[in-house]
C-alpha cells in the first residue's frame, strides 16, 4: 500500500517523460562530470524511477539511486536488476548515516531540491552527502531558475503530451508562487480523448509544496557544506548561466 505522503503515488512518472531524448541530451556533461571523480561508485539523489541510476550503470558506473518516494522506487525497482545498481527508499536529509563508504561523484537533477523546505534541511542534505564524497569528488545539481519563475511569475512547465491506448497523457506542471519563495506546485495527468465525452479527463493530480531555491541561496549553503562552486551553467548543452533568461540552473561543484 503506497503512504497517504506519497505526493506521486498515482502520476506514473515513468510514461510521462520522454526519458531516450532526455538521456541524450544530458549524457555529454554526465559523462564530462562524472568521469573526472576518483571512483566510477556514484549516487543518483532524487532517482526518480531510476532511468538516470539505469543509464549510467550501463555505462560502467556503480550506482547507489536514492529517492523518499516509496512509488518512485517500487517502479525503478520493477525492471530487471542491472549490475552495479541500487535503489534505496531514503530521506536526503540522512545521507550521512543511511550511506556506507565512499563515492566518486553525485547527481542532483529535476524537481529533487525544492522539496527541501527549510535552510536546515538543504544543510543536512549538503552535509551529509559532502562525508560520503571523496576527496576530489564532483557534485553535479540541476534545478528550474527560480530566479527568473519569480521574476517573470511564471505559472506552469512546458506541457508534455505522450501517448496512451487510450488516448493521449497530458502532463501538467501549475505552480503557485508565494512571497517567501515558497511553491505549491500542482502535477497533474490528464487524458485527452477527441471525440468522446468528456474529451479531457484528470487521471491524477496532487499539490505538493516547495522552496523555490534561488541560484545565491543554494550556493551560500554548497560553500557552507565545503563544496567549492566550479561551474554554473544554463541548459545541458553547456551554455552560460544567465539569472534573467536561463530554464535551468546547472551547479558543478567539489
């Protein structure tokens, strides 16, 4: 039985991301990133349904997927084992203790840092993840420019459509944005099926609250960690970033 604080239980994350073109458009700064670390043992924090932690195991690498979602990990638990790879049902705030040994770099991508609430929390994560890296070690984090979704009030993600045999999934990303940096976001699934009645169905829809973590705030707390910031970029593809206009935030960090 899924826990009623599973904020994904229902959303089928999996069939709504279209998870080949992704992988190919991250895989040359996971790749640059992750290949410069002392060891190829490396954690995948907030994996999701695992389609990161699968991708770089088949590259060679030892992963360790972590995610709270008891959902998300049921689903990356479901295709078959791949050596090397690991998914553990955990808080990110108990790294320091969940974790035995050492790796040899960490991703961070997608929506995983905002559900971080609190200054306190953002700091265990930091620091618990910081005494399992080893020396020389990179952290590569990903997460939407809340500086520019304030500045601009900006209400919802880019709309993804997939399709269903029945139909066609729409995934739905509204968000409420609050003065003190604060977020309701609201993902939903929906299906569109022209011609039937009604046409537009909510499958599942749940609201979820975040912190909108602007670029100093999040960097003020790497450095408080003892991470050193090397790179701040904009997309994948390696651009600059630039607070006013970039998507993404994209921290390289050791």
């Amino acid at each position: 039985m899924q826990s009623e604080k599973d904020k994904y239980s229902r959303l089928e994350y999996r069939r709504l991301i279209a998870w080949p073109s992704r992988i190919e458009r991250e895989a040359d700064l996971l790749g640059r990133v992750l290949s410069s670390g002392p060891s190829n043992r490396v954690l995948d924090l907030g994996c999701g349904t695992g389609e990161h932690s699968r991708y770089l195991a088949q590259e060679g690498y030892r992963v360790v997927g972590v995610d709270s979602s008891e959902s998300m990990i049921a689903t990356a638990r479901e295709a078959p084992p791949s050596a090397g790879l690991e998914f553990l049902q955990a808080d990110l705030r108990d790294l320091k203790s969940l974790l035995v040994g050492s790796f040899g770099g960490a991703i961070c991508l997608g929506n995983t840092l905002p559900h971080l609430l609190a200054d306190e929390s953002l700091g265990q994560f930091l620091s618990g993840l910081r005494a399992h890296l080893a020396d020389g070690a990179p952290f590569l984090l990903q997460l939407l420019n809340y500086e520019r979704i304030f500045s601009r009030q900006e209400r919802y993600l880019p709309v993804n459509f997939r399709p269903d045999e029945a139909g066609e999934i729409v995934f739905l990303r509204l968000m409420n944005l609050h003065p003190d940096g604060s977020v309701t976001f609201f993902p939903s699934t929906l299906l569109l099926r022209p011609g039937h009645e009604p046409p537009l169905e909510i499958r599942a829809s749940k609201e979820v609250r975040l912190r909108g973590w602007r670029p100093e705030e999040l960097e003020r707390h790497l450095e408080a960690a003892g991470f050193r910031v090397l790179e701040r970029l904009g997309a994948f593809d390696g651009s600059a970033f630039d607070v006013a206009d970039s998507r993404d935030l994209i921290v390289v960090a050791r």
